[in-house]
C-alpha cells in the first residue's frame, strides 16, 4: 500500500479552515528531492529606529490605549542553537479587539495612537523584545458568537527556517473554544507566553516567549 | 486531548519540542509588501544587472474547496537558478551561484492570484524545472507543493511527479497558455486546495515509522 503523511486537521467552528484544509493525505516527499523543499531565505529589509515599540507611534507622542506589555524571547532550533538575525515581524490587535488593517470589519473602535505592527532582528543570541498593547479579543464568528481569544501573531524568517504562529495568554477567555487551540491539543502549552515582573521598565508586565523553529538539518526526522 | 500532528512527528531524540505552528489570520500587514516582489528577473531594482536562464511567468491562482480565491494568503516561492542551484547559506559562494539571481521570494495576495516572472530553473540531479510553493493561510498552518513546466522531457523522470500517481502528476504541471508582449512564455496553474480536484500537498515533517 502507498505511503502517504499526515491528515490535516480541520480547525472546529473556522469556516475558512474548512474551505482550504485539504481532505486528502499529504504526500511523502522522495529523499531526492528534500532539499527543494527546505527554502532559505536572505531577507533583511531596512528596519526603522523603534519599530518594536508599538506602544506609541513616535516617543514623544501619546501611548495608545490599553496596559501596555514587553514581549521577549530567544528563538532557538531543535537542536538548540540560536537563530541570528532573523526578521520577526509581530501584528495585534488593540486594545478594543481590532486590527488598523484595511479588511478587518470588526465593530470595535480604531485606536489613533496604535498601528499594531512591529518587527525586527533577532541578535547574536536569537533574542528579541517588543513592546506592545495588551490586545482585545475580537468576535470571529457572529452567527455562532464565537469568539478569538487575545493573541499576538508572529512570522519568523531567517536562513532555512521560517515560521508563522501566534502568542497565547494562559488561561484568557475564550482560549478553550478555539479552533487552532484545539487542534494543538496538549501541545497548546507551547504558544503561552509566561508572565514576569517588570519593575524597572513602563511596561505594566511582561511575558517571555520562546520559540524552537525547525532548523537547517532538521526538517526531516527520521 | 488530541496531540497536535506537528509534534506527533518527533523522534525520541534529544529535539527541543517545537512551537506550534498557526494561522497567519485574514490580517498579515500589506505594508510589508513590496511591489518588486514578483520580479525574480531584477536582482536589484533599477539595475540593468539579470540572472542567466529563460525568463518565465507563472501565473496561478489557490481556489478553495467552493471555487473562491484564497484571498489574504501569504505565498513563498522558492527555487533553483538556471543551473538548477539553490542559493543557500552553503552555496552562496559556489561558482555555480548566480549573484544575480535569489530564488526565494513571499507575496501577499489579494485575491488569491498571483504572477511571479522568473528564469526556469535548470536541472540536477535528475530535477525537472520546478518552483517550490508554501502557502500560509487563514485556516491552515501551513501547505507546501511544488509546480512544473509542460513540455519538459525531464518531467518523465522527476522523482517528485514520478512519485505520484498519474491524475495528481498533471495538477502539478503548468500549462503553456502564451507569451507576454516581451515574448516571455506564460506558464498557467491553478491549486484547488480542498475537495474535487484536489492538488496534491507533501509532507516536510516525516512521521517516525513511515520512512523507507
Ligand atoms: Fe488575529
């Protein structure tokens, strides 16, 4: 019998998981061909002074509404090295629940003073820190009420890994009724960010998050 | 609970447990977007500088399993040079290292569409011209396949095609649809990603106990 890779599951209650999740298995790839398959990426835009700040548009004007929060973290590999100078591009909502960006519908009120997009480079130790808005939860499914619970999305980009996931907050509203929360299953401990004090800095509180990215040798466990 | 497929995967090796992988959600930034993106003929925007090899578009669209666009996804493409190298951390000083050209590129789409211009990437190690394609999603994690060019001879012996059965070959081969006014070939494909017609998707995490 053929051989064939994982089923993908499809997100409970999210209709575009329904419209774009595959129904079939995916294939296994042929040994020769593996390398195609790993890309690698040498992206490294221009990075403007103060772009993991989201908390305020300039320094000298007003914080957005809401507690402002650090992120922070080390991206390491499976195997445990650093992952160096990566671009990590961060996006949330604010503290209302609502994204600035132009398809998002969401009743919510606009903050002026939050555009809630960040990003920058990782340094000599895989490490990164932004300053954000302690994000609202948003209404994703009206007709059934169902709600996301407050998240931070991140993409990852550096050398041969790349990754895109989301930052969760341990036991937040709504976390147990969503979808990819769901399917991660026992495995959602993974995307909590940990709460840590943060008395000498204006943030209100921090939370650290690591992150193992599948590195240069490792796509393929055998 | 049910385990989450991606850590399902791992050997009992020393591997650090990964972070779950996520939706990128309807909301990516369009601000990251540049317009040179789908241009890999233009190492360098306003220089006369290009890469060796035929140029080509390919011009394709992800349709869901209702016949709609994939709008708001995220697409990689990722590719060898006309010498059927990949730029990679380990080649990037090879001699068979085009500097001219990158490979690897991410684009936003609106609608769905999308039109890379490109050169066709040359052939190794018994490789057909080919252009890996990972789309990130509203919906999914995250789904890899690979699209070929009609008419090629090597495509008869691509491992990649060859492993697959015969209906889910051709829904990986773009089809030969005309040129551009530059005369540069237009390659056409479209990625059904659920239900009737379904594109075939390939599996870069190897589940312990289904390898060879
Ligand atoms: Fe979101």
């Amino acid at each position: 019998m053929e051989k064939l890779g994982r089923k993908l599951r499809i997100g409970p209650t999210d209709n575009t998981s329904y419209e774009r999740t595959p129904r079939e298995n995916l294939r296994i790839i042929p040994p020769a061909a593996r390398d195609s398959f790993l890309p690698y990426s040498r992206v490294q835009p221009g990075i403007r002074l103060g772009e993991n700040d989201l908390t305020r548009l300039a320094p000298d004007l007003p914080r957005a509404d809401g507690d402002a929060i650090e992120m922070s973290g080390q991206i390491l590999d499976d195997t445990g090295q650093p992952l160096r100078h990566a671009l990590v591009e961060i996006w949330n909502a604010n503290k209302y629940g609502k994204y600035a960006h132009d398809l998002d519908g969401y009743s919510a009120p606009l903050d002026p003073n939050f555009i809630g997009l960040g990003r920058m480079l990782t340094d000599e130790e895989g490490r990164y820190k932004f300053w954000t808005i302690d994000p609202g939860c948003y209404l994703a499914r009206p007709d059934i009420n169902r709600w996301r619970p407050k998240h931070i999305h991140l993409s990852i980009r550096g050398g041969a890994s790349r990754l895109i996931t989301q930052m969760y907050f341990k036991d937040a509203e709504h976390n147990d009724t969503d979808p990819m929360r769901i399917v991660m299953g026992d495995d959602f401990h993974l995307n909590i960010g940990k709460q840590y004090e943060t008395p000498n800095i204006d943030v209100e509180r921090g939370y650290k998050f690591d992150i193992v990215i599948r590195g240069k040798d490792s796509t393929f466990f055998e | 609970m049910v385990k989450n497929n991606m850590n399902d995967t791992i050997n009992p090796t020393n591997r650090l447990p990964l972070t779950n992988e996520d939706t990128v959600g309807p909301y990516y930034p369009i601000c990251y977007d540049h317009d040179d993106r789908m241009d890999l003929t233009k190492s360098i925007v306003g220089q006369q500088f290009e890469p060796k090899g035929d140029k080509i578009i390919l011009r394709g669209r992800y349709i869901d399993k209702n016949g709609d666009g994939a709008h708001g996804a995220l697409i990689e493409f990722w590719q060898a040079n006309a010498q059927g190298v990949f730029r990679t951390e380990d080649t990037e000083s090879s001699p068979e290292i085009d500097p001219h050209f990158d490979g690897y590129t991410r684009y936003r789409t609106v609608t769905g569409d999308f039109e890379l211009k490109t050169i066709k990437s040359g052939t190794q190690l018994g490789r057909a011209p080919n252009i890996t394609l990972t789309l990130f999603s509203d919906g999914i994690s995250r789904l890899v396949t690979q699209v070929f060019f009609e008419n090629e001879i090597s495509n008869e012996t691509d491992p990649v095609l060859m492993s697959l059965p015969q209906d889910k070959r051709d829904k990986l081969i773009a089809r030969l649809v005309g040129e551009d006014d530059d005369n540069i070939p237009i390659y056409d494909i479209e990625i059904i990603l659920a239900g009737e017609g379904e594109t075939p998707f390939f599996d870069d995490f190897l589940a312990l106990g289904w390898r060879d």
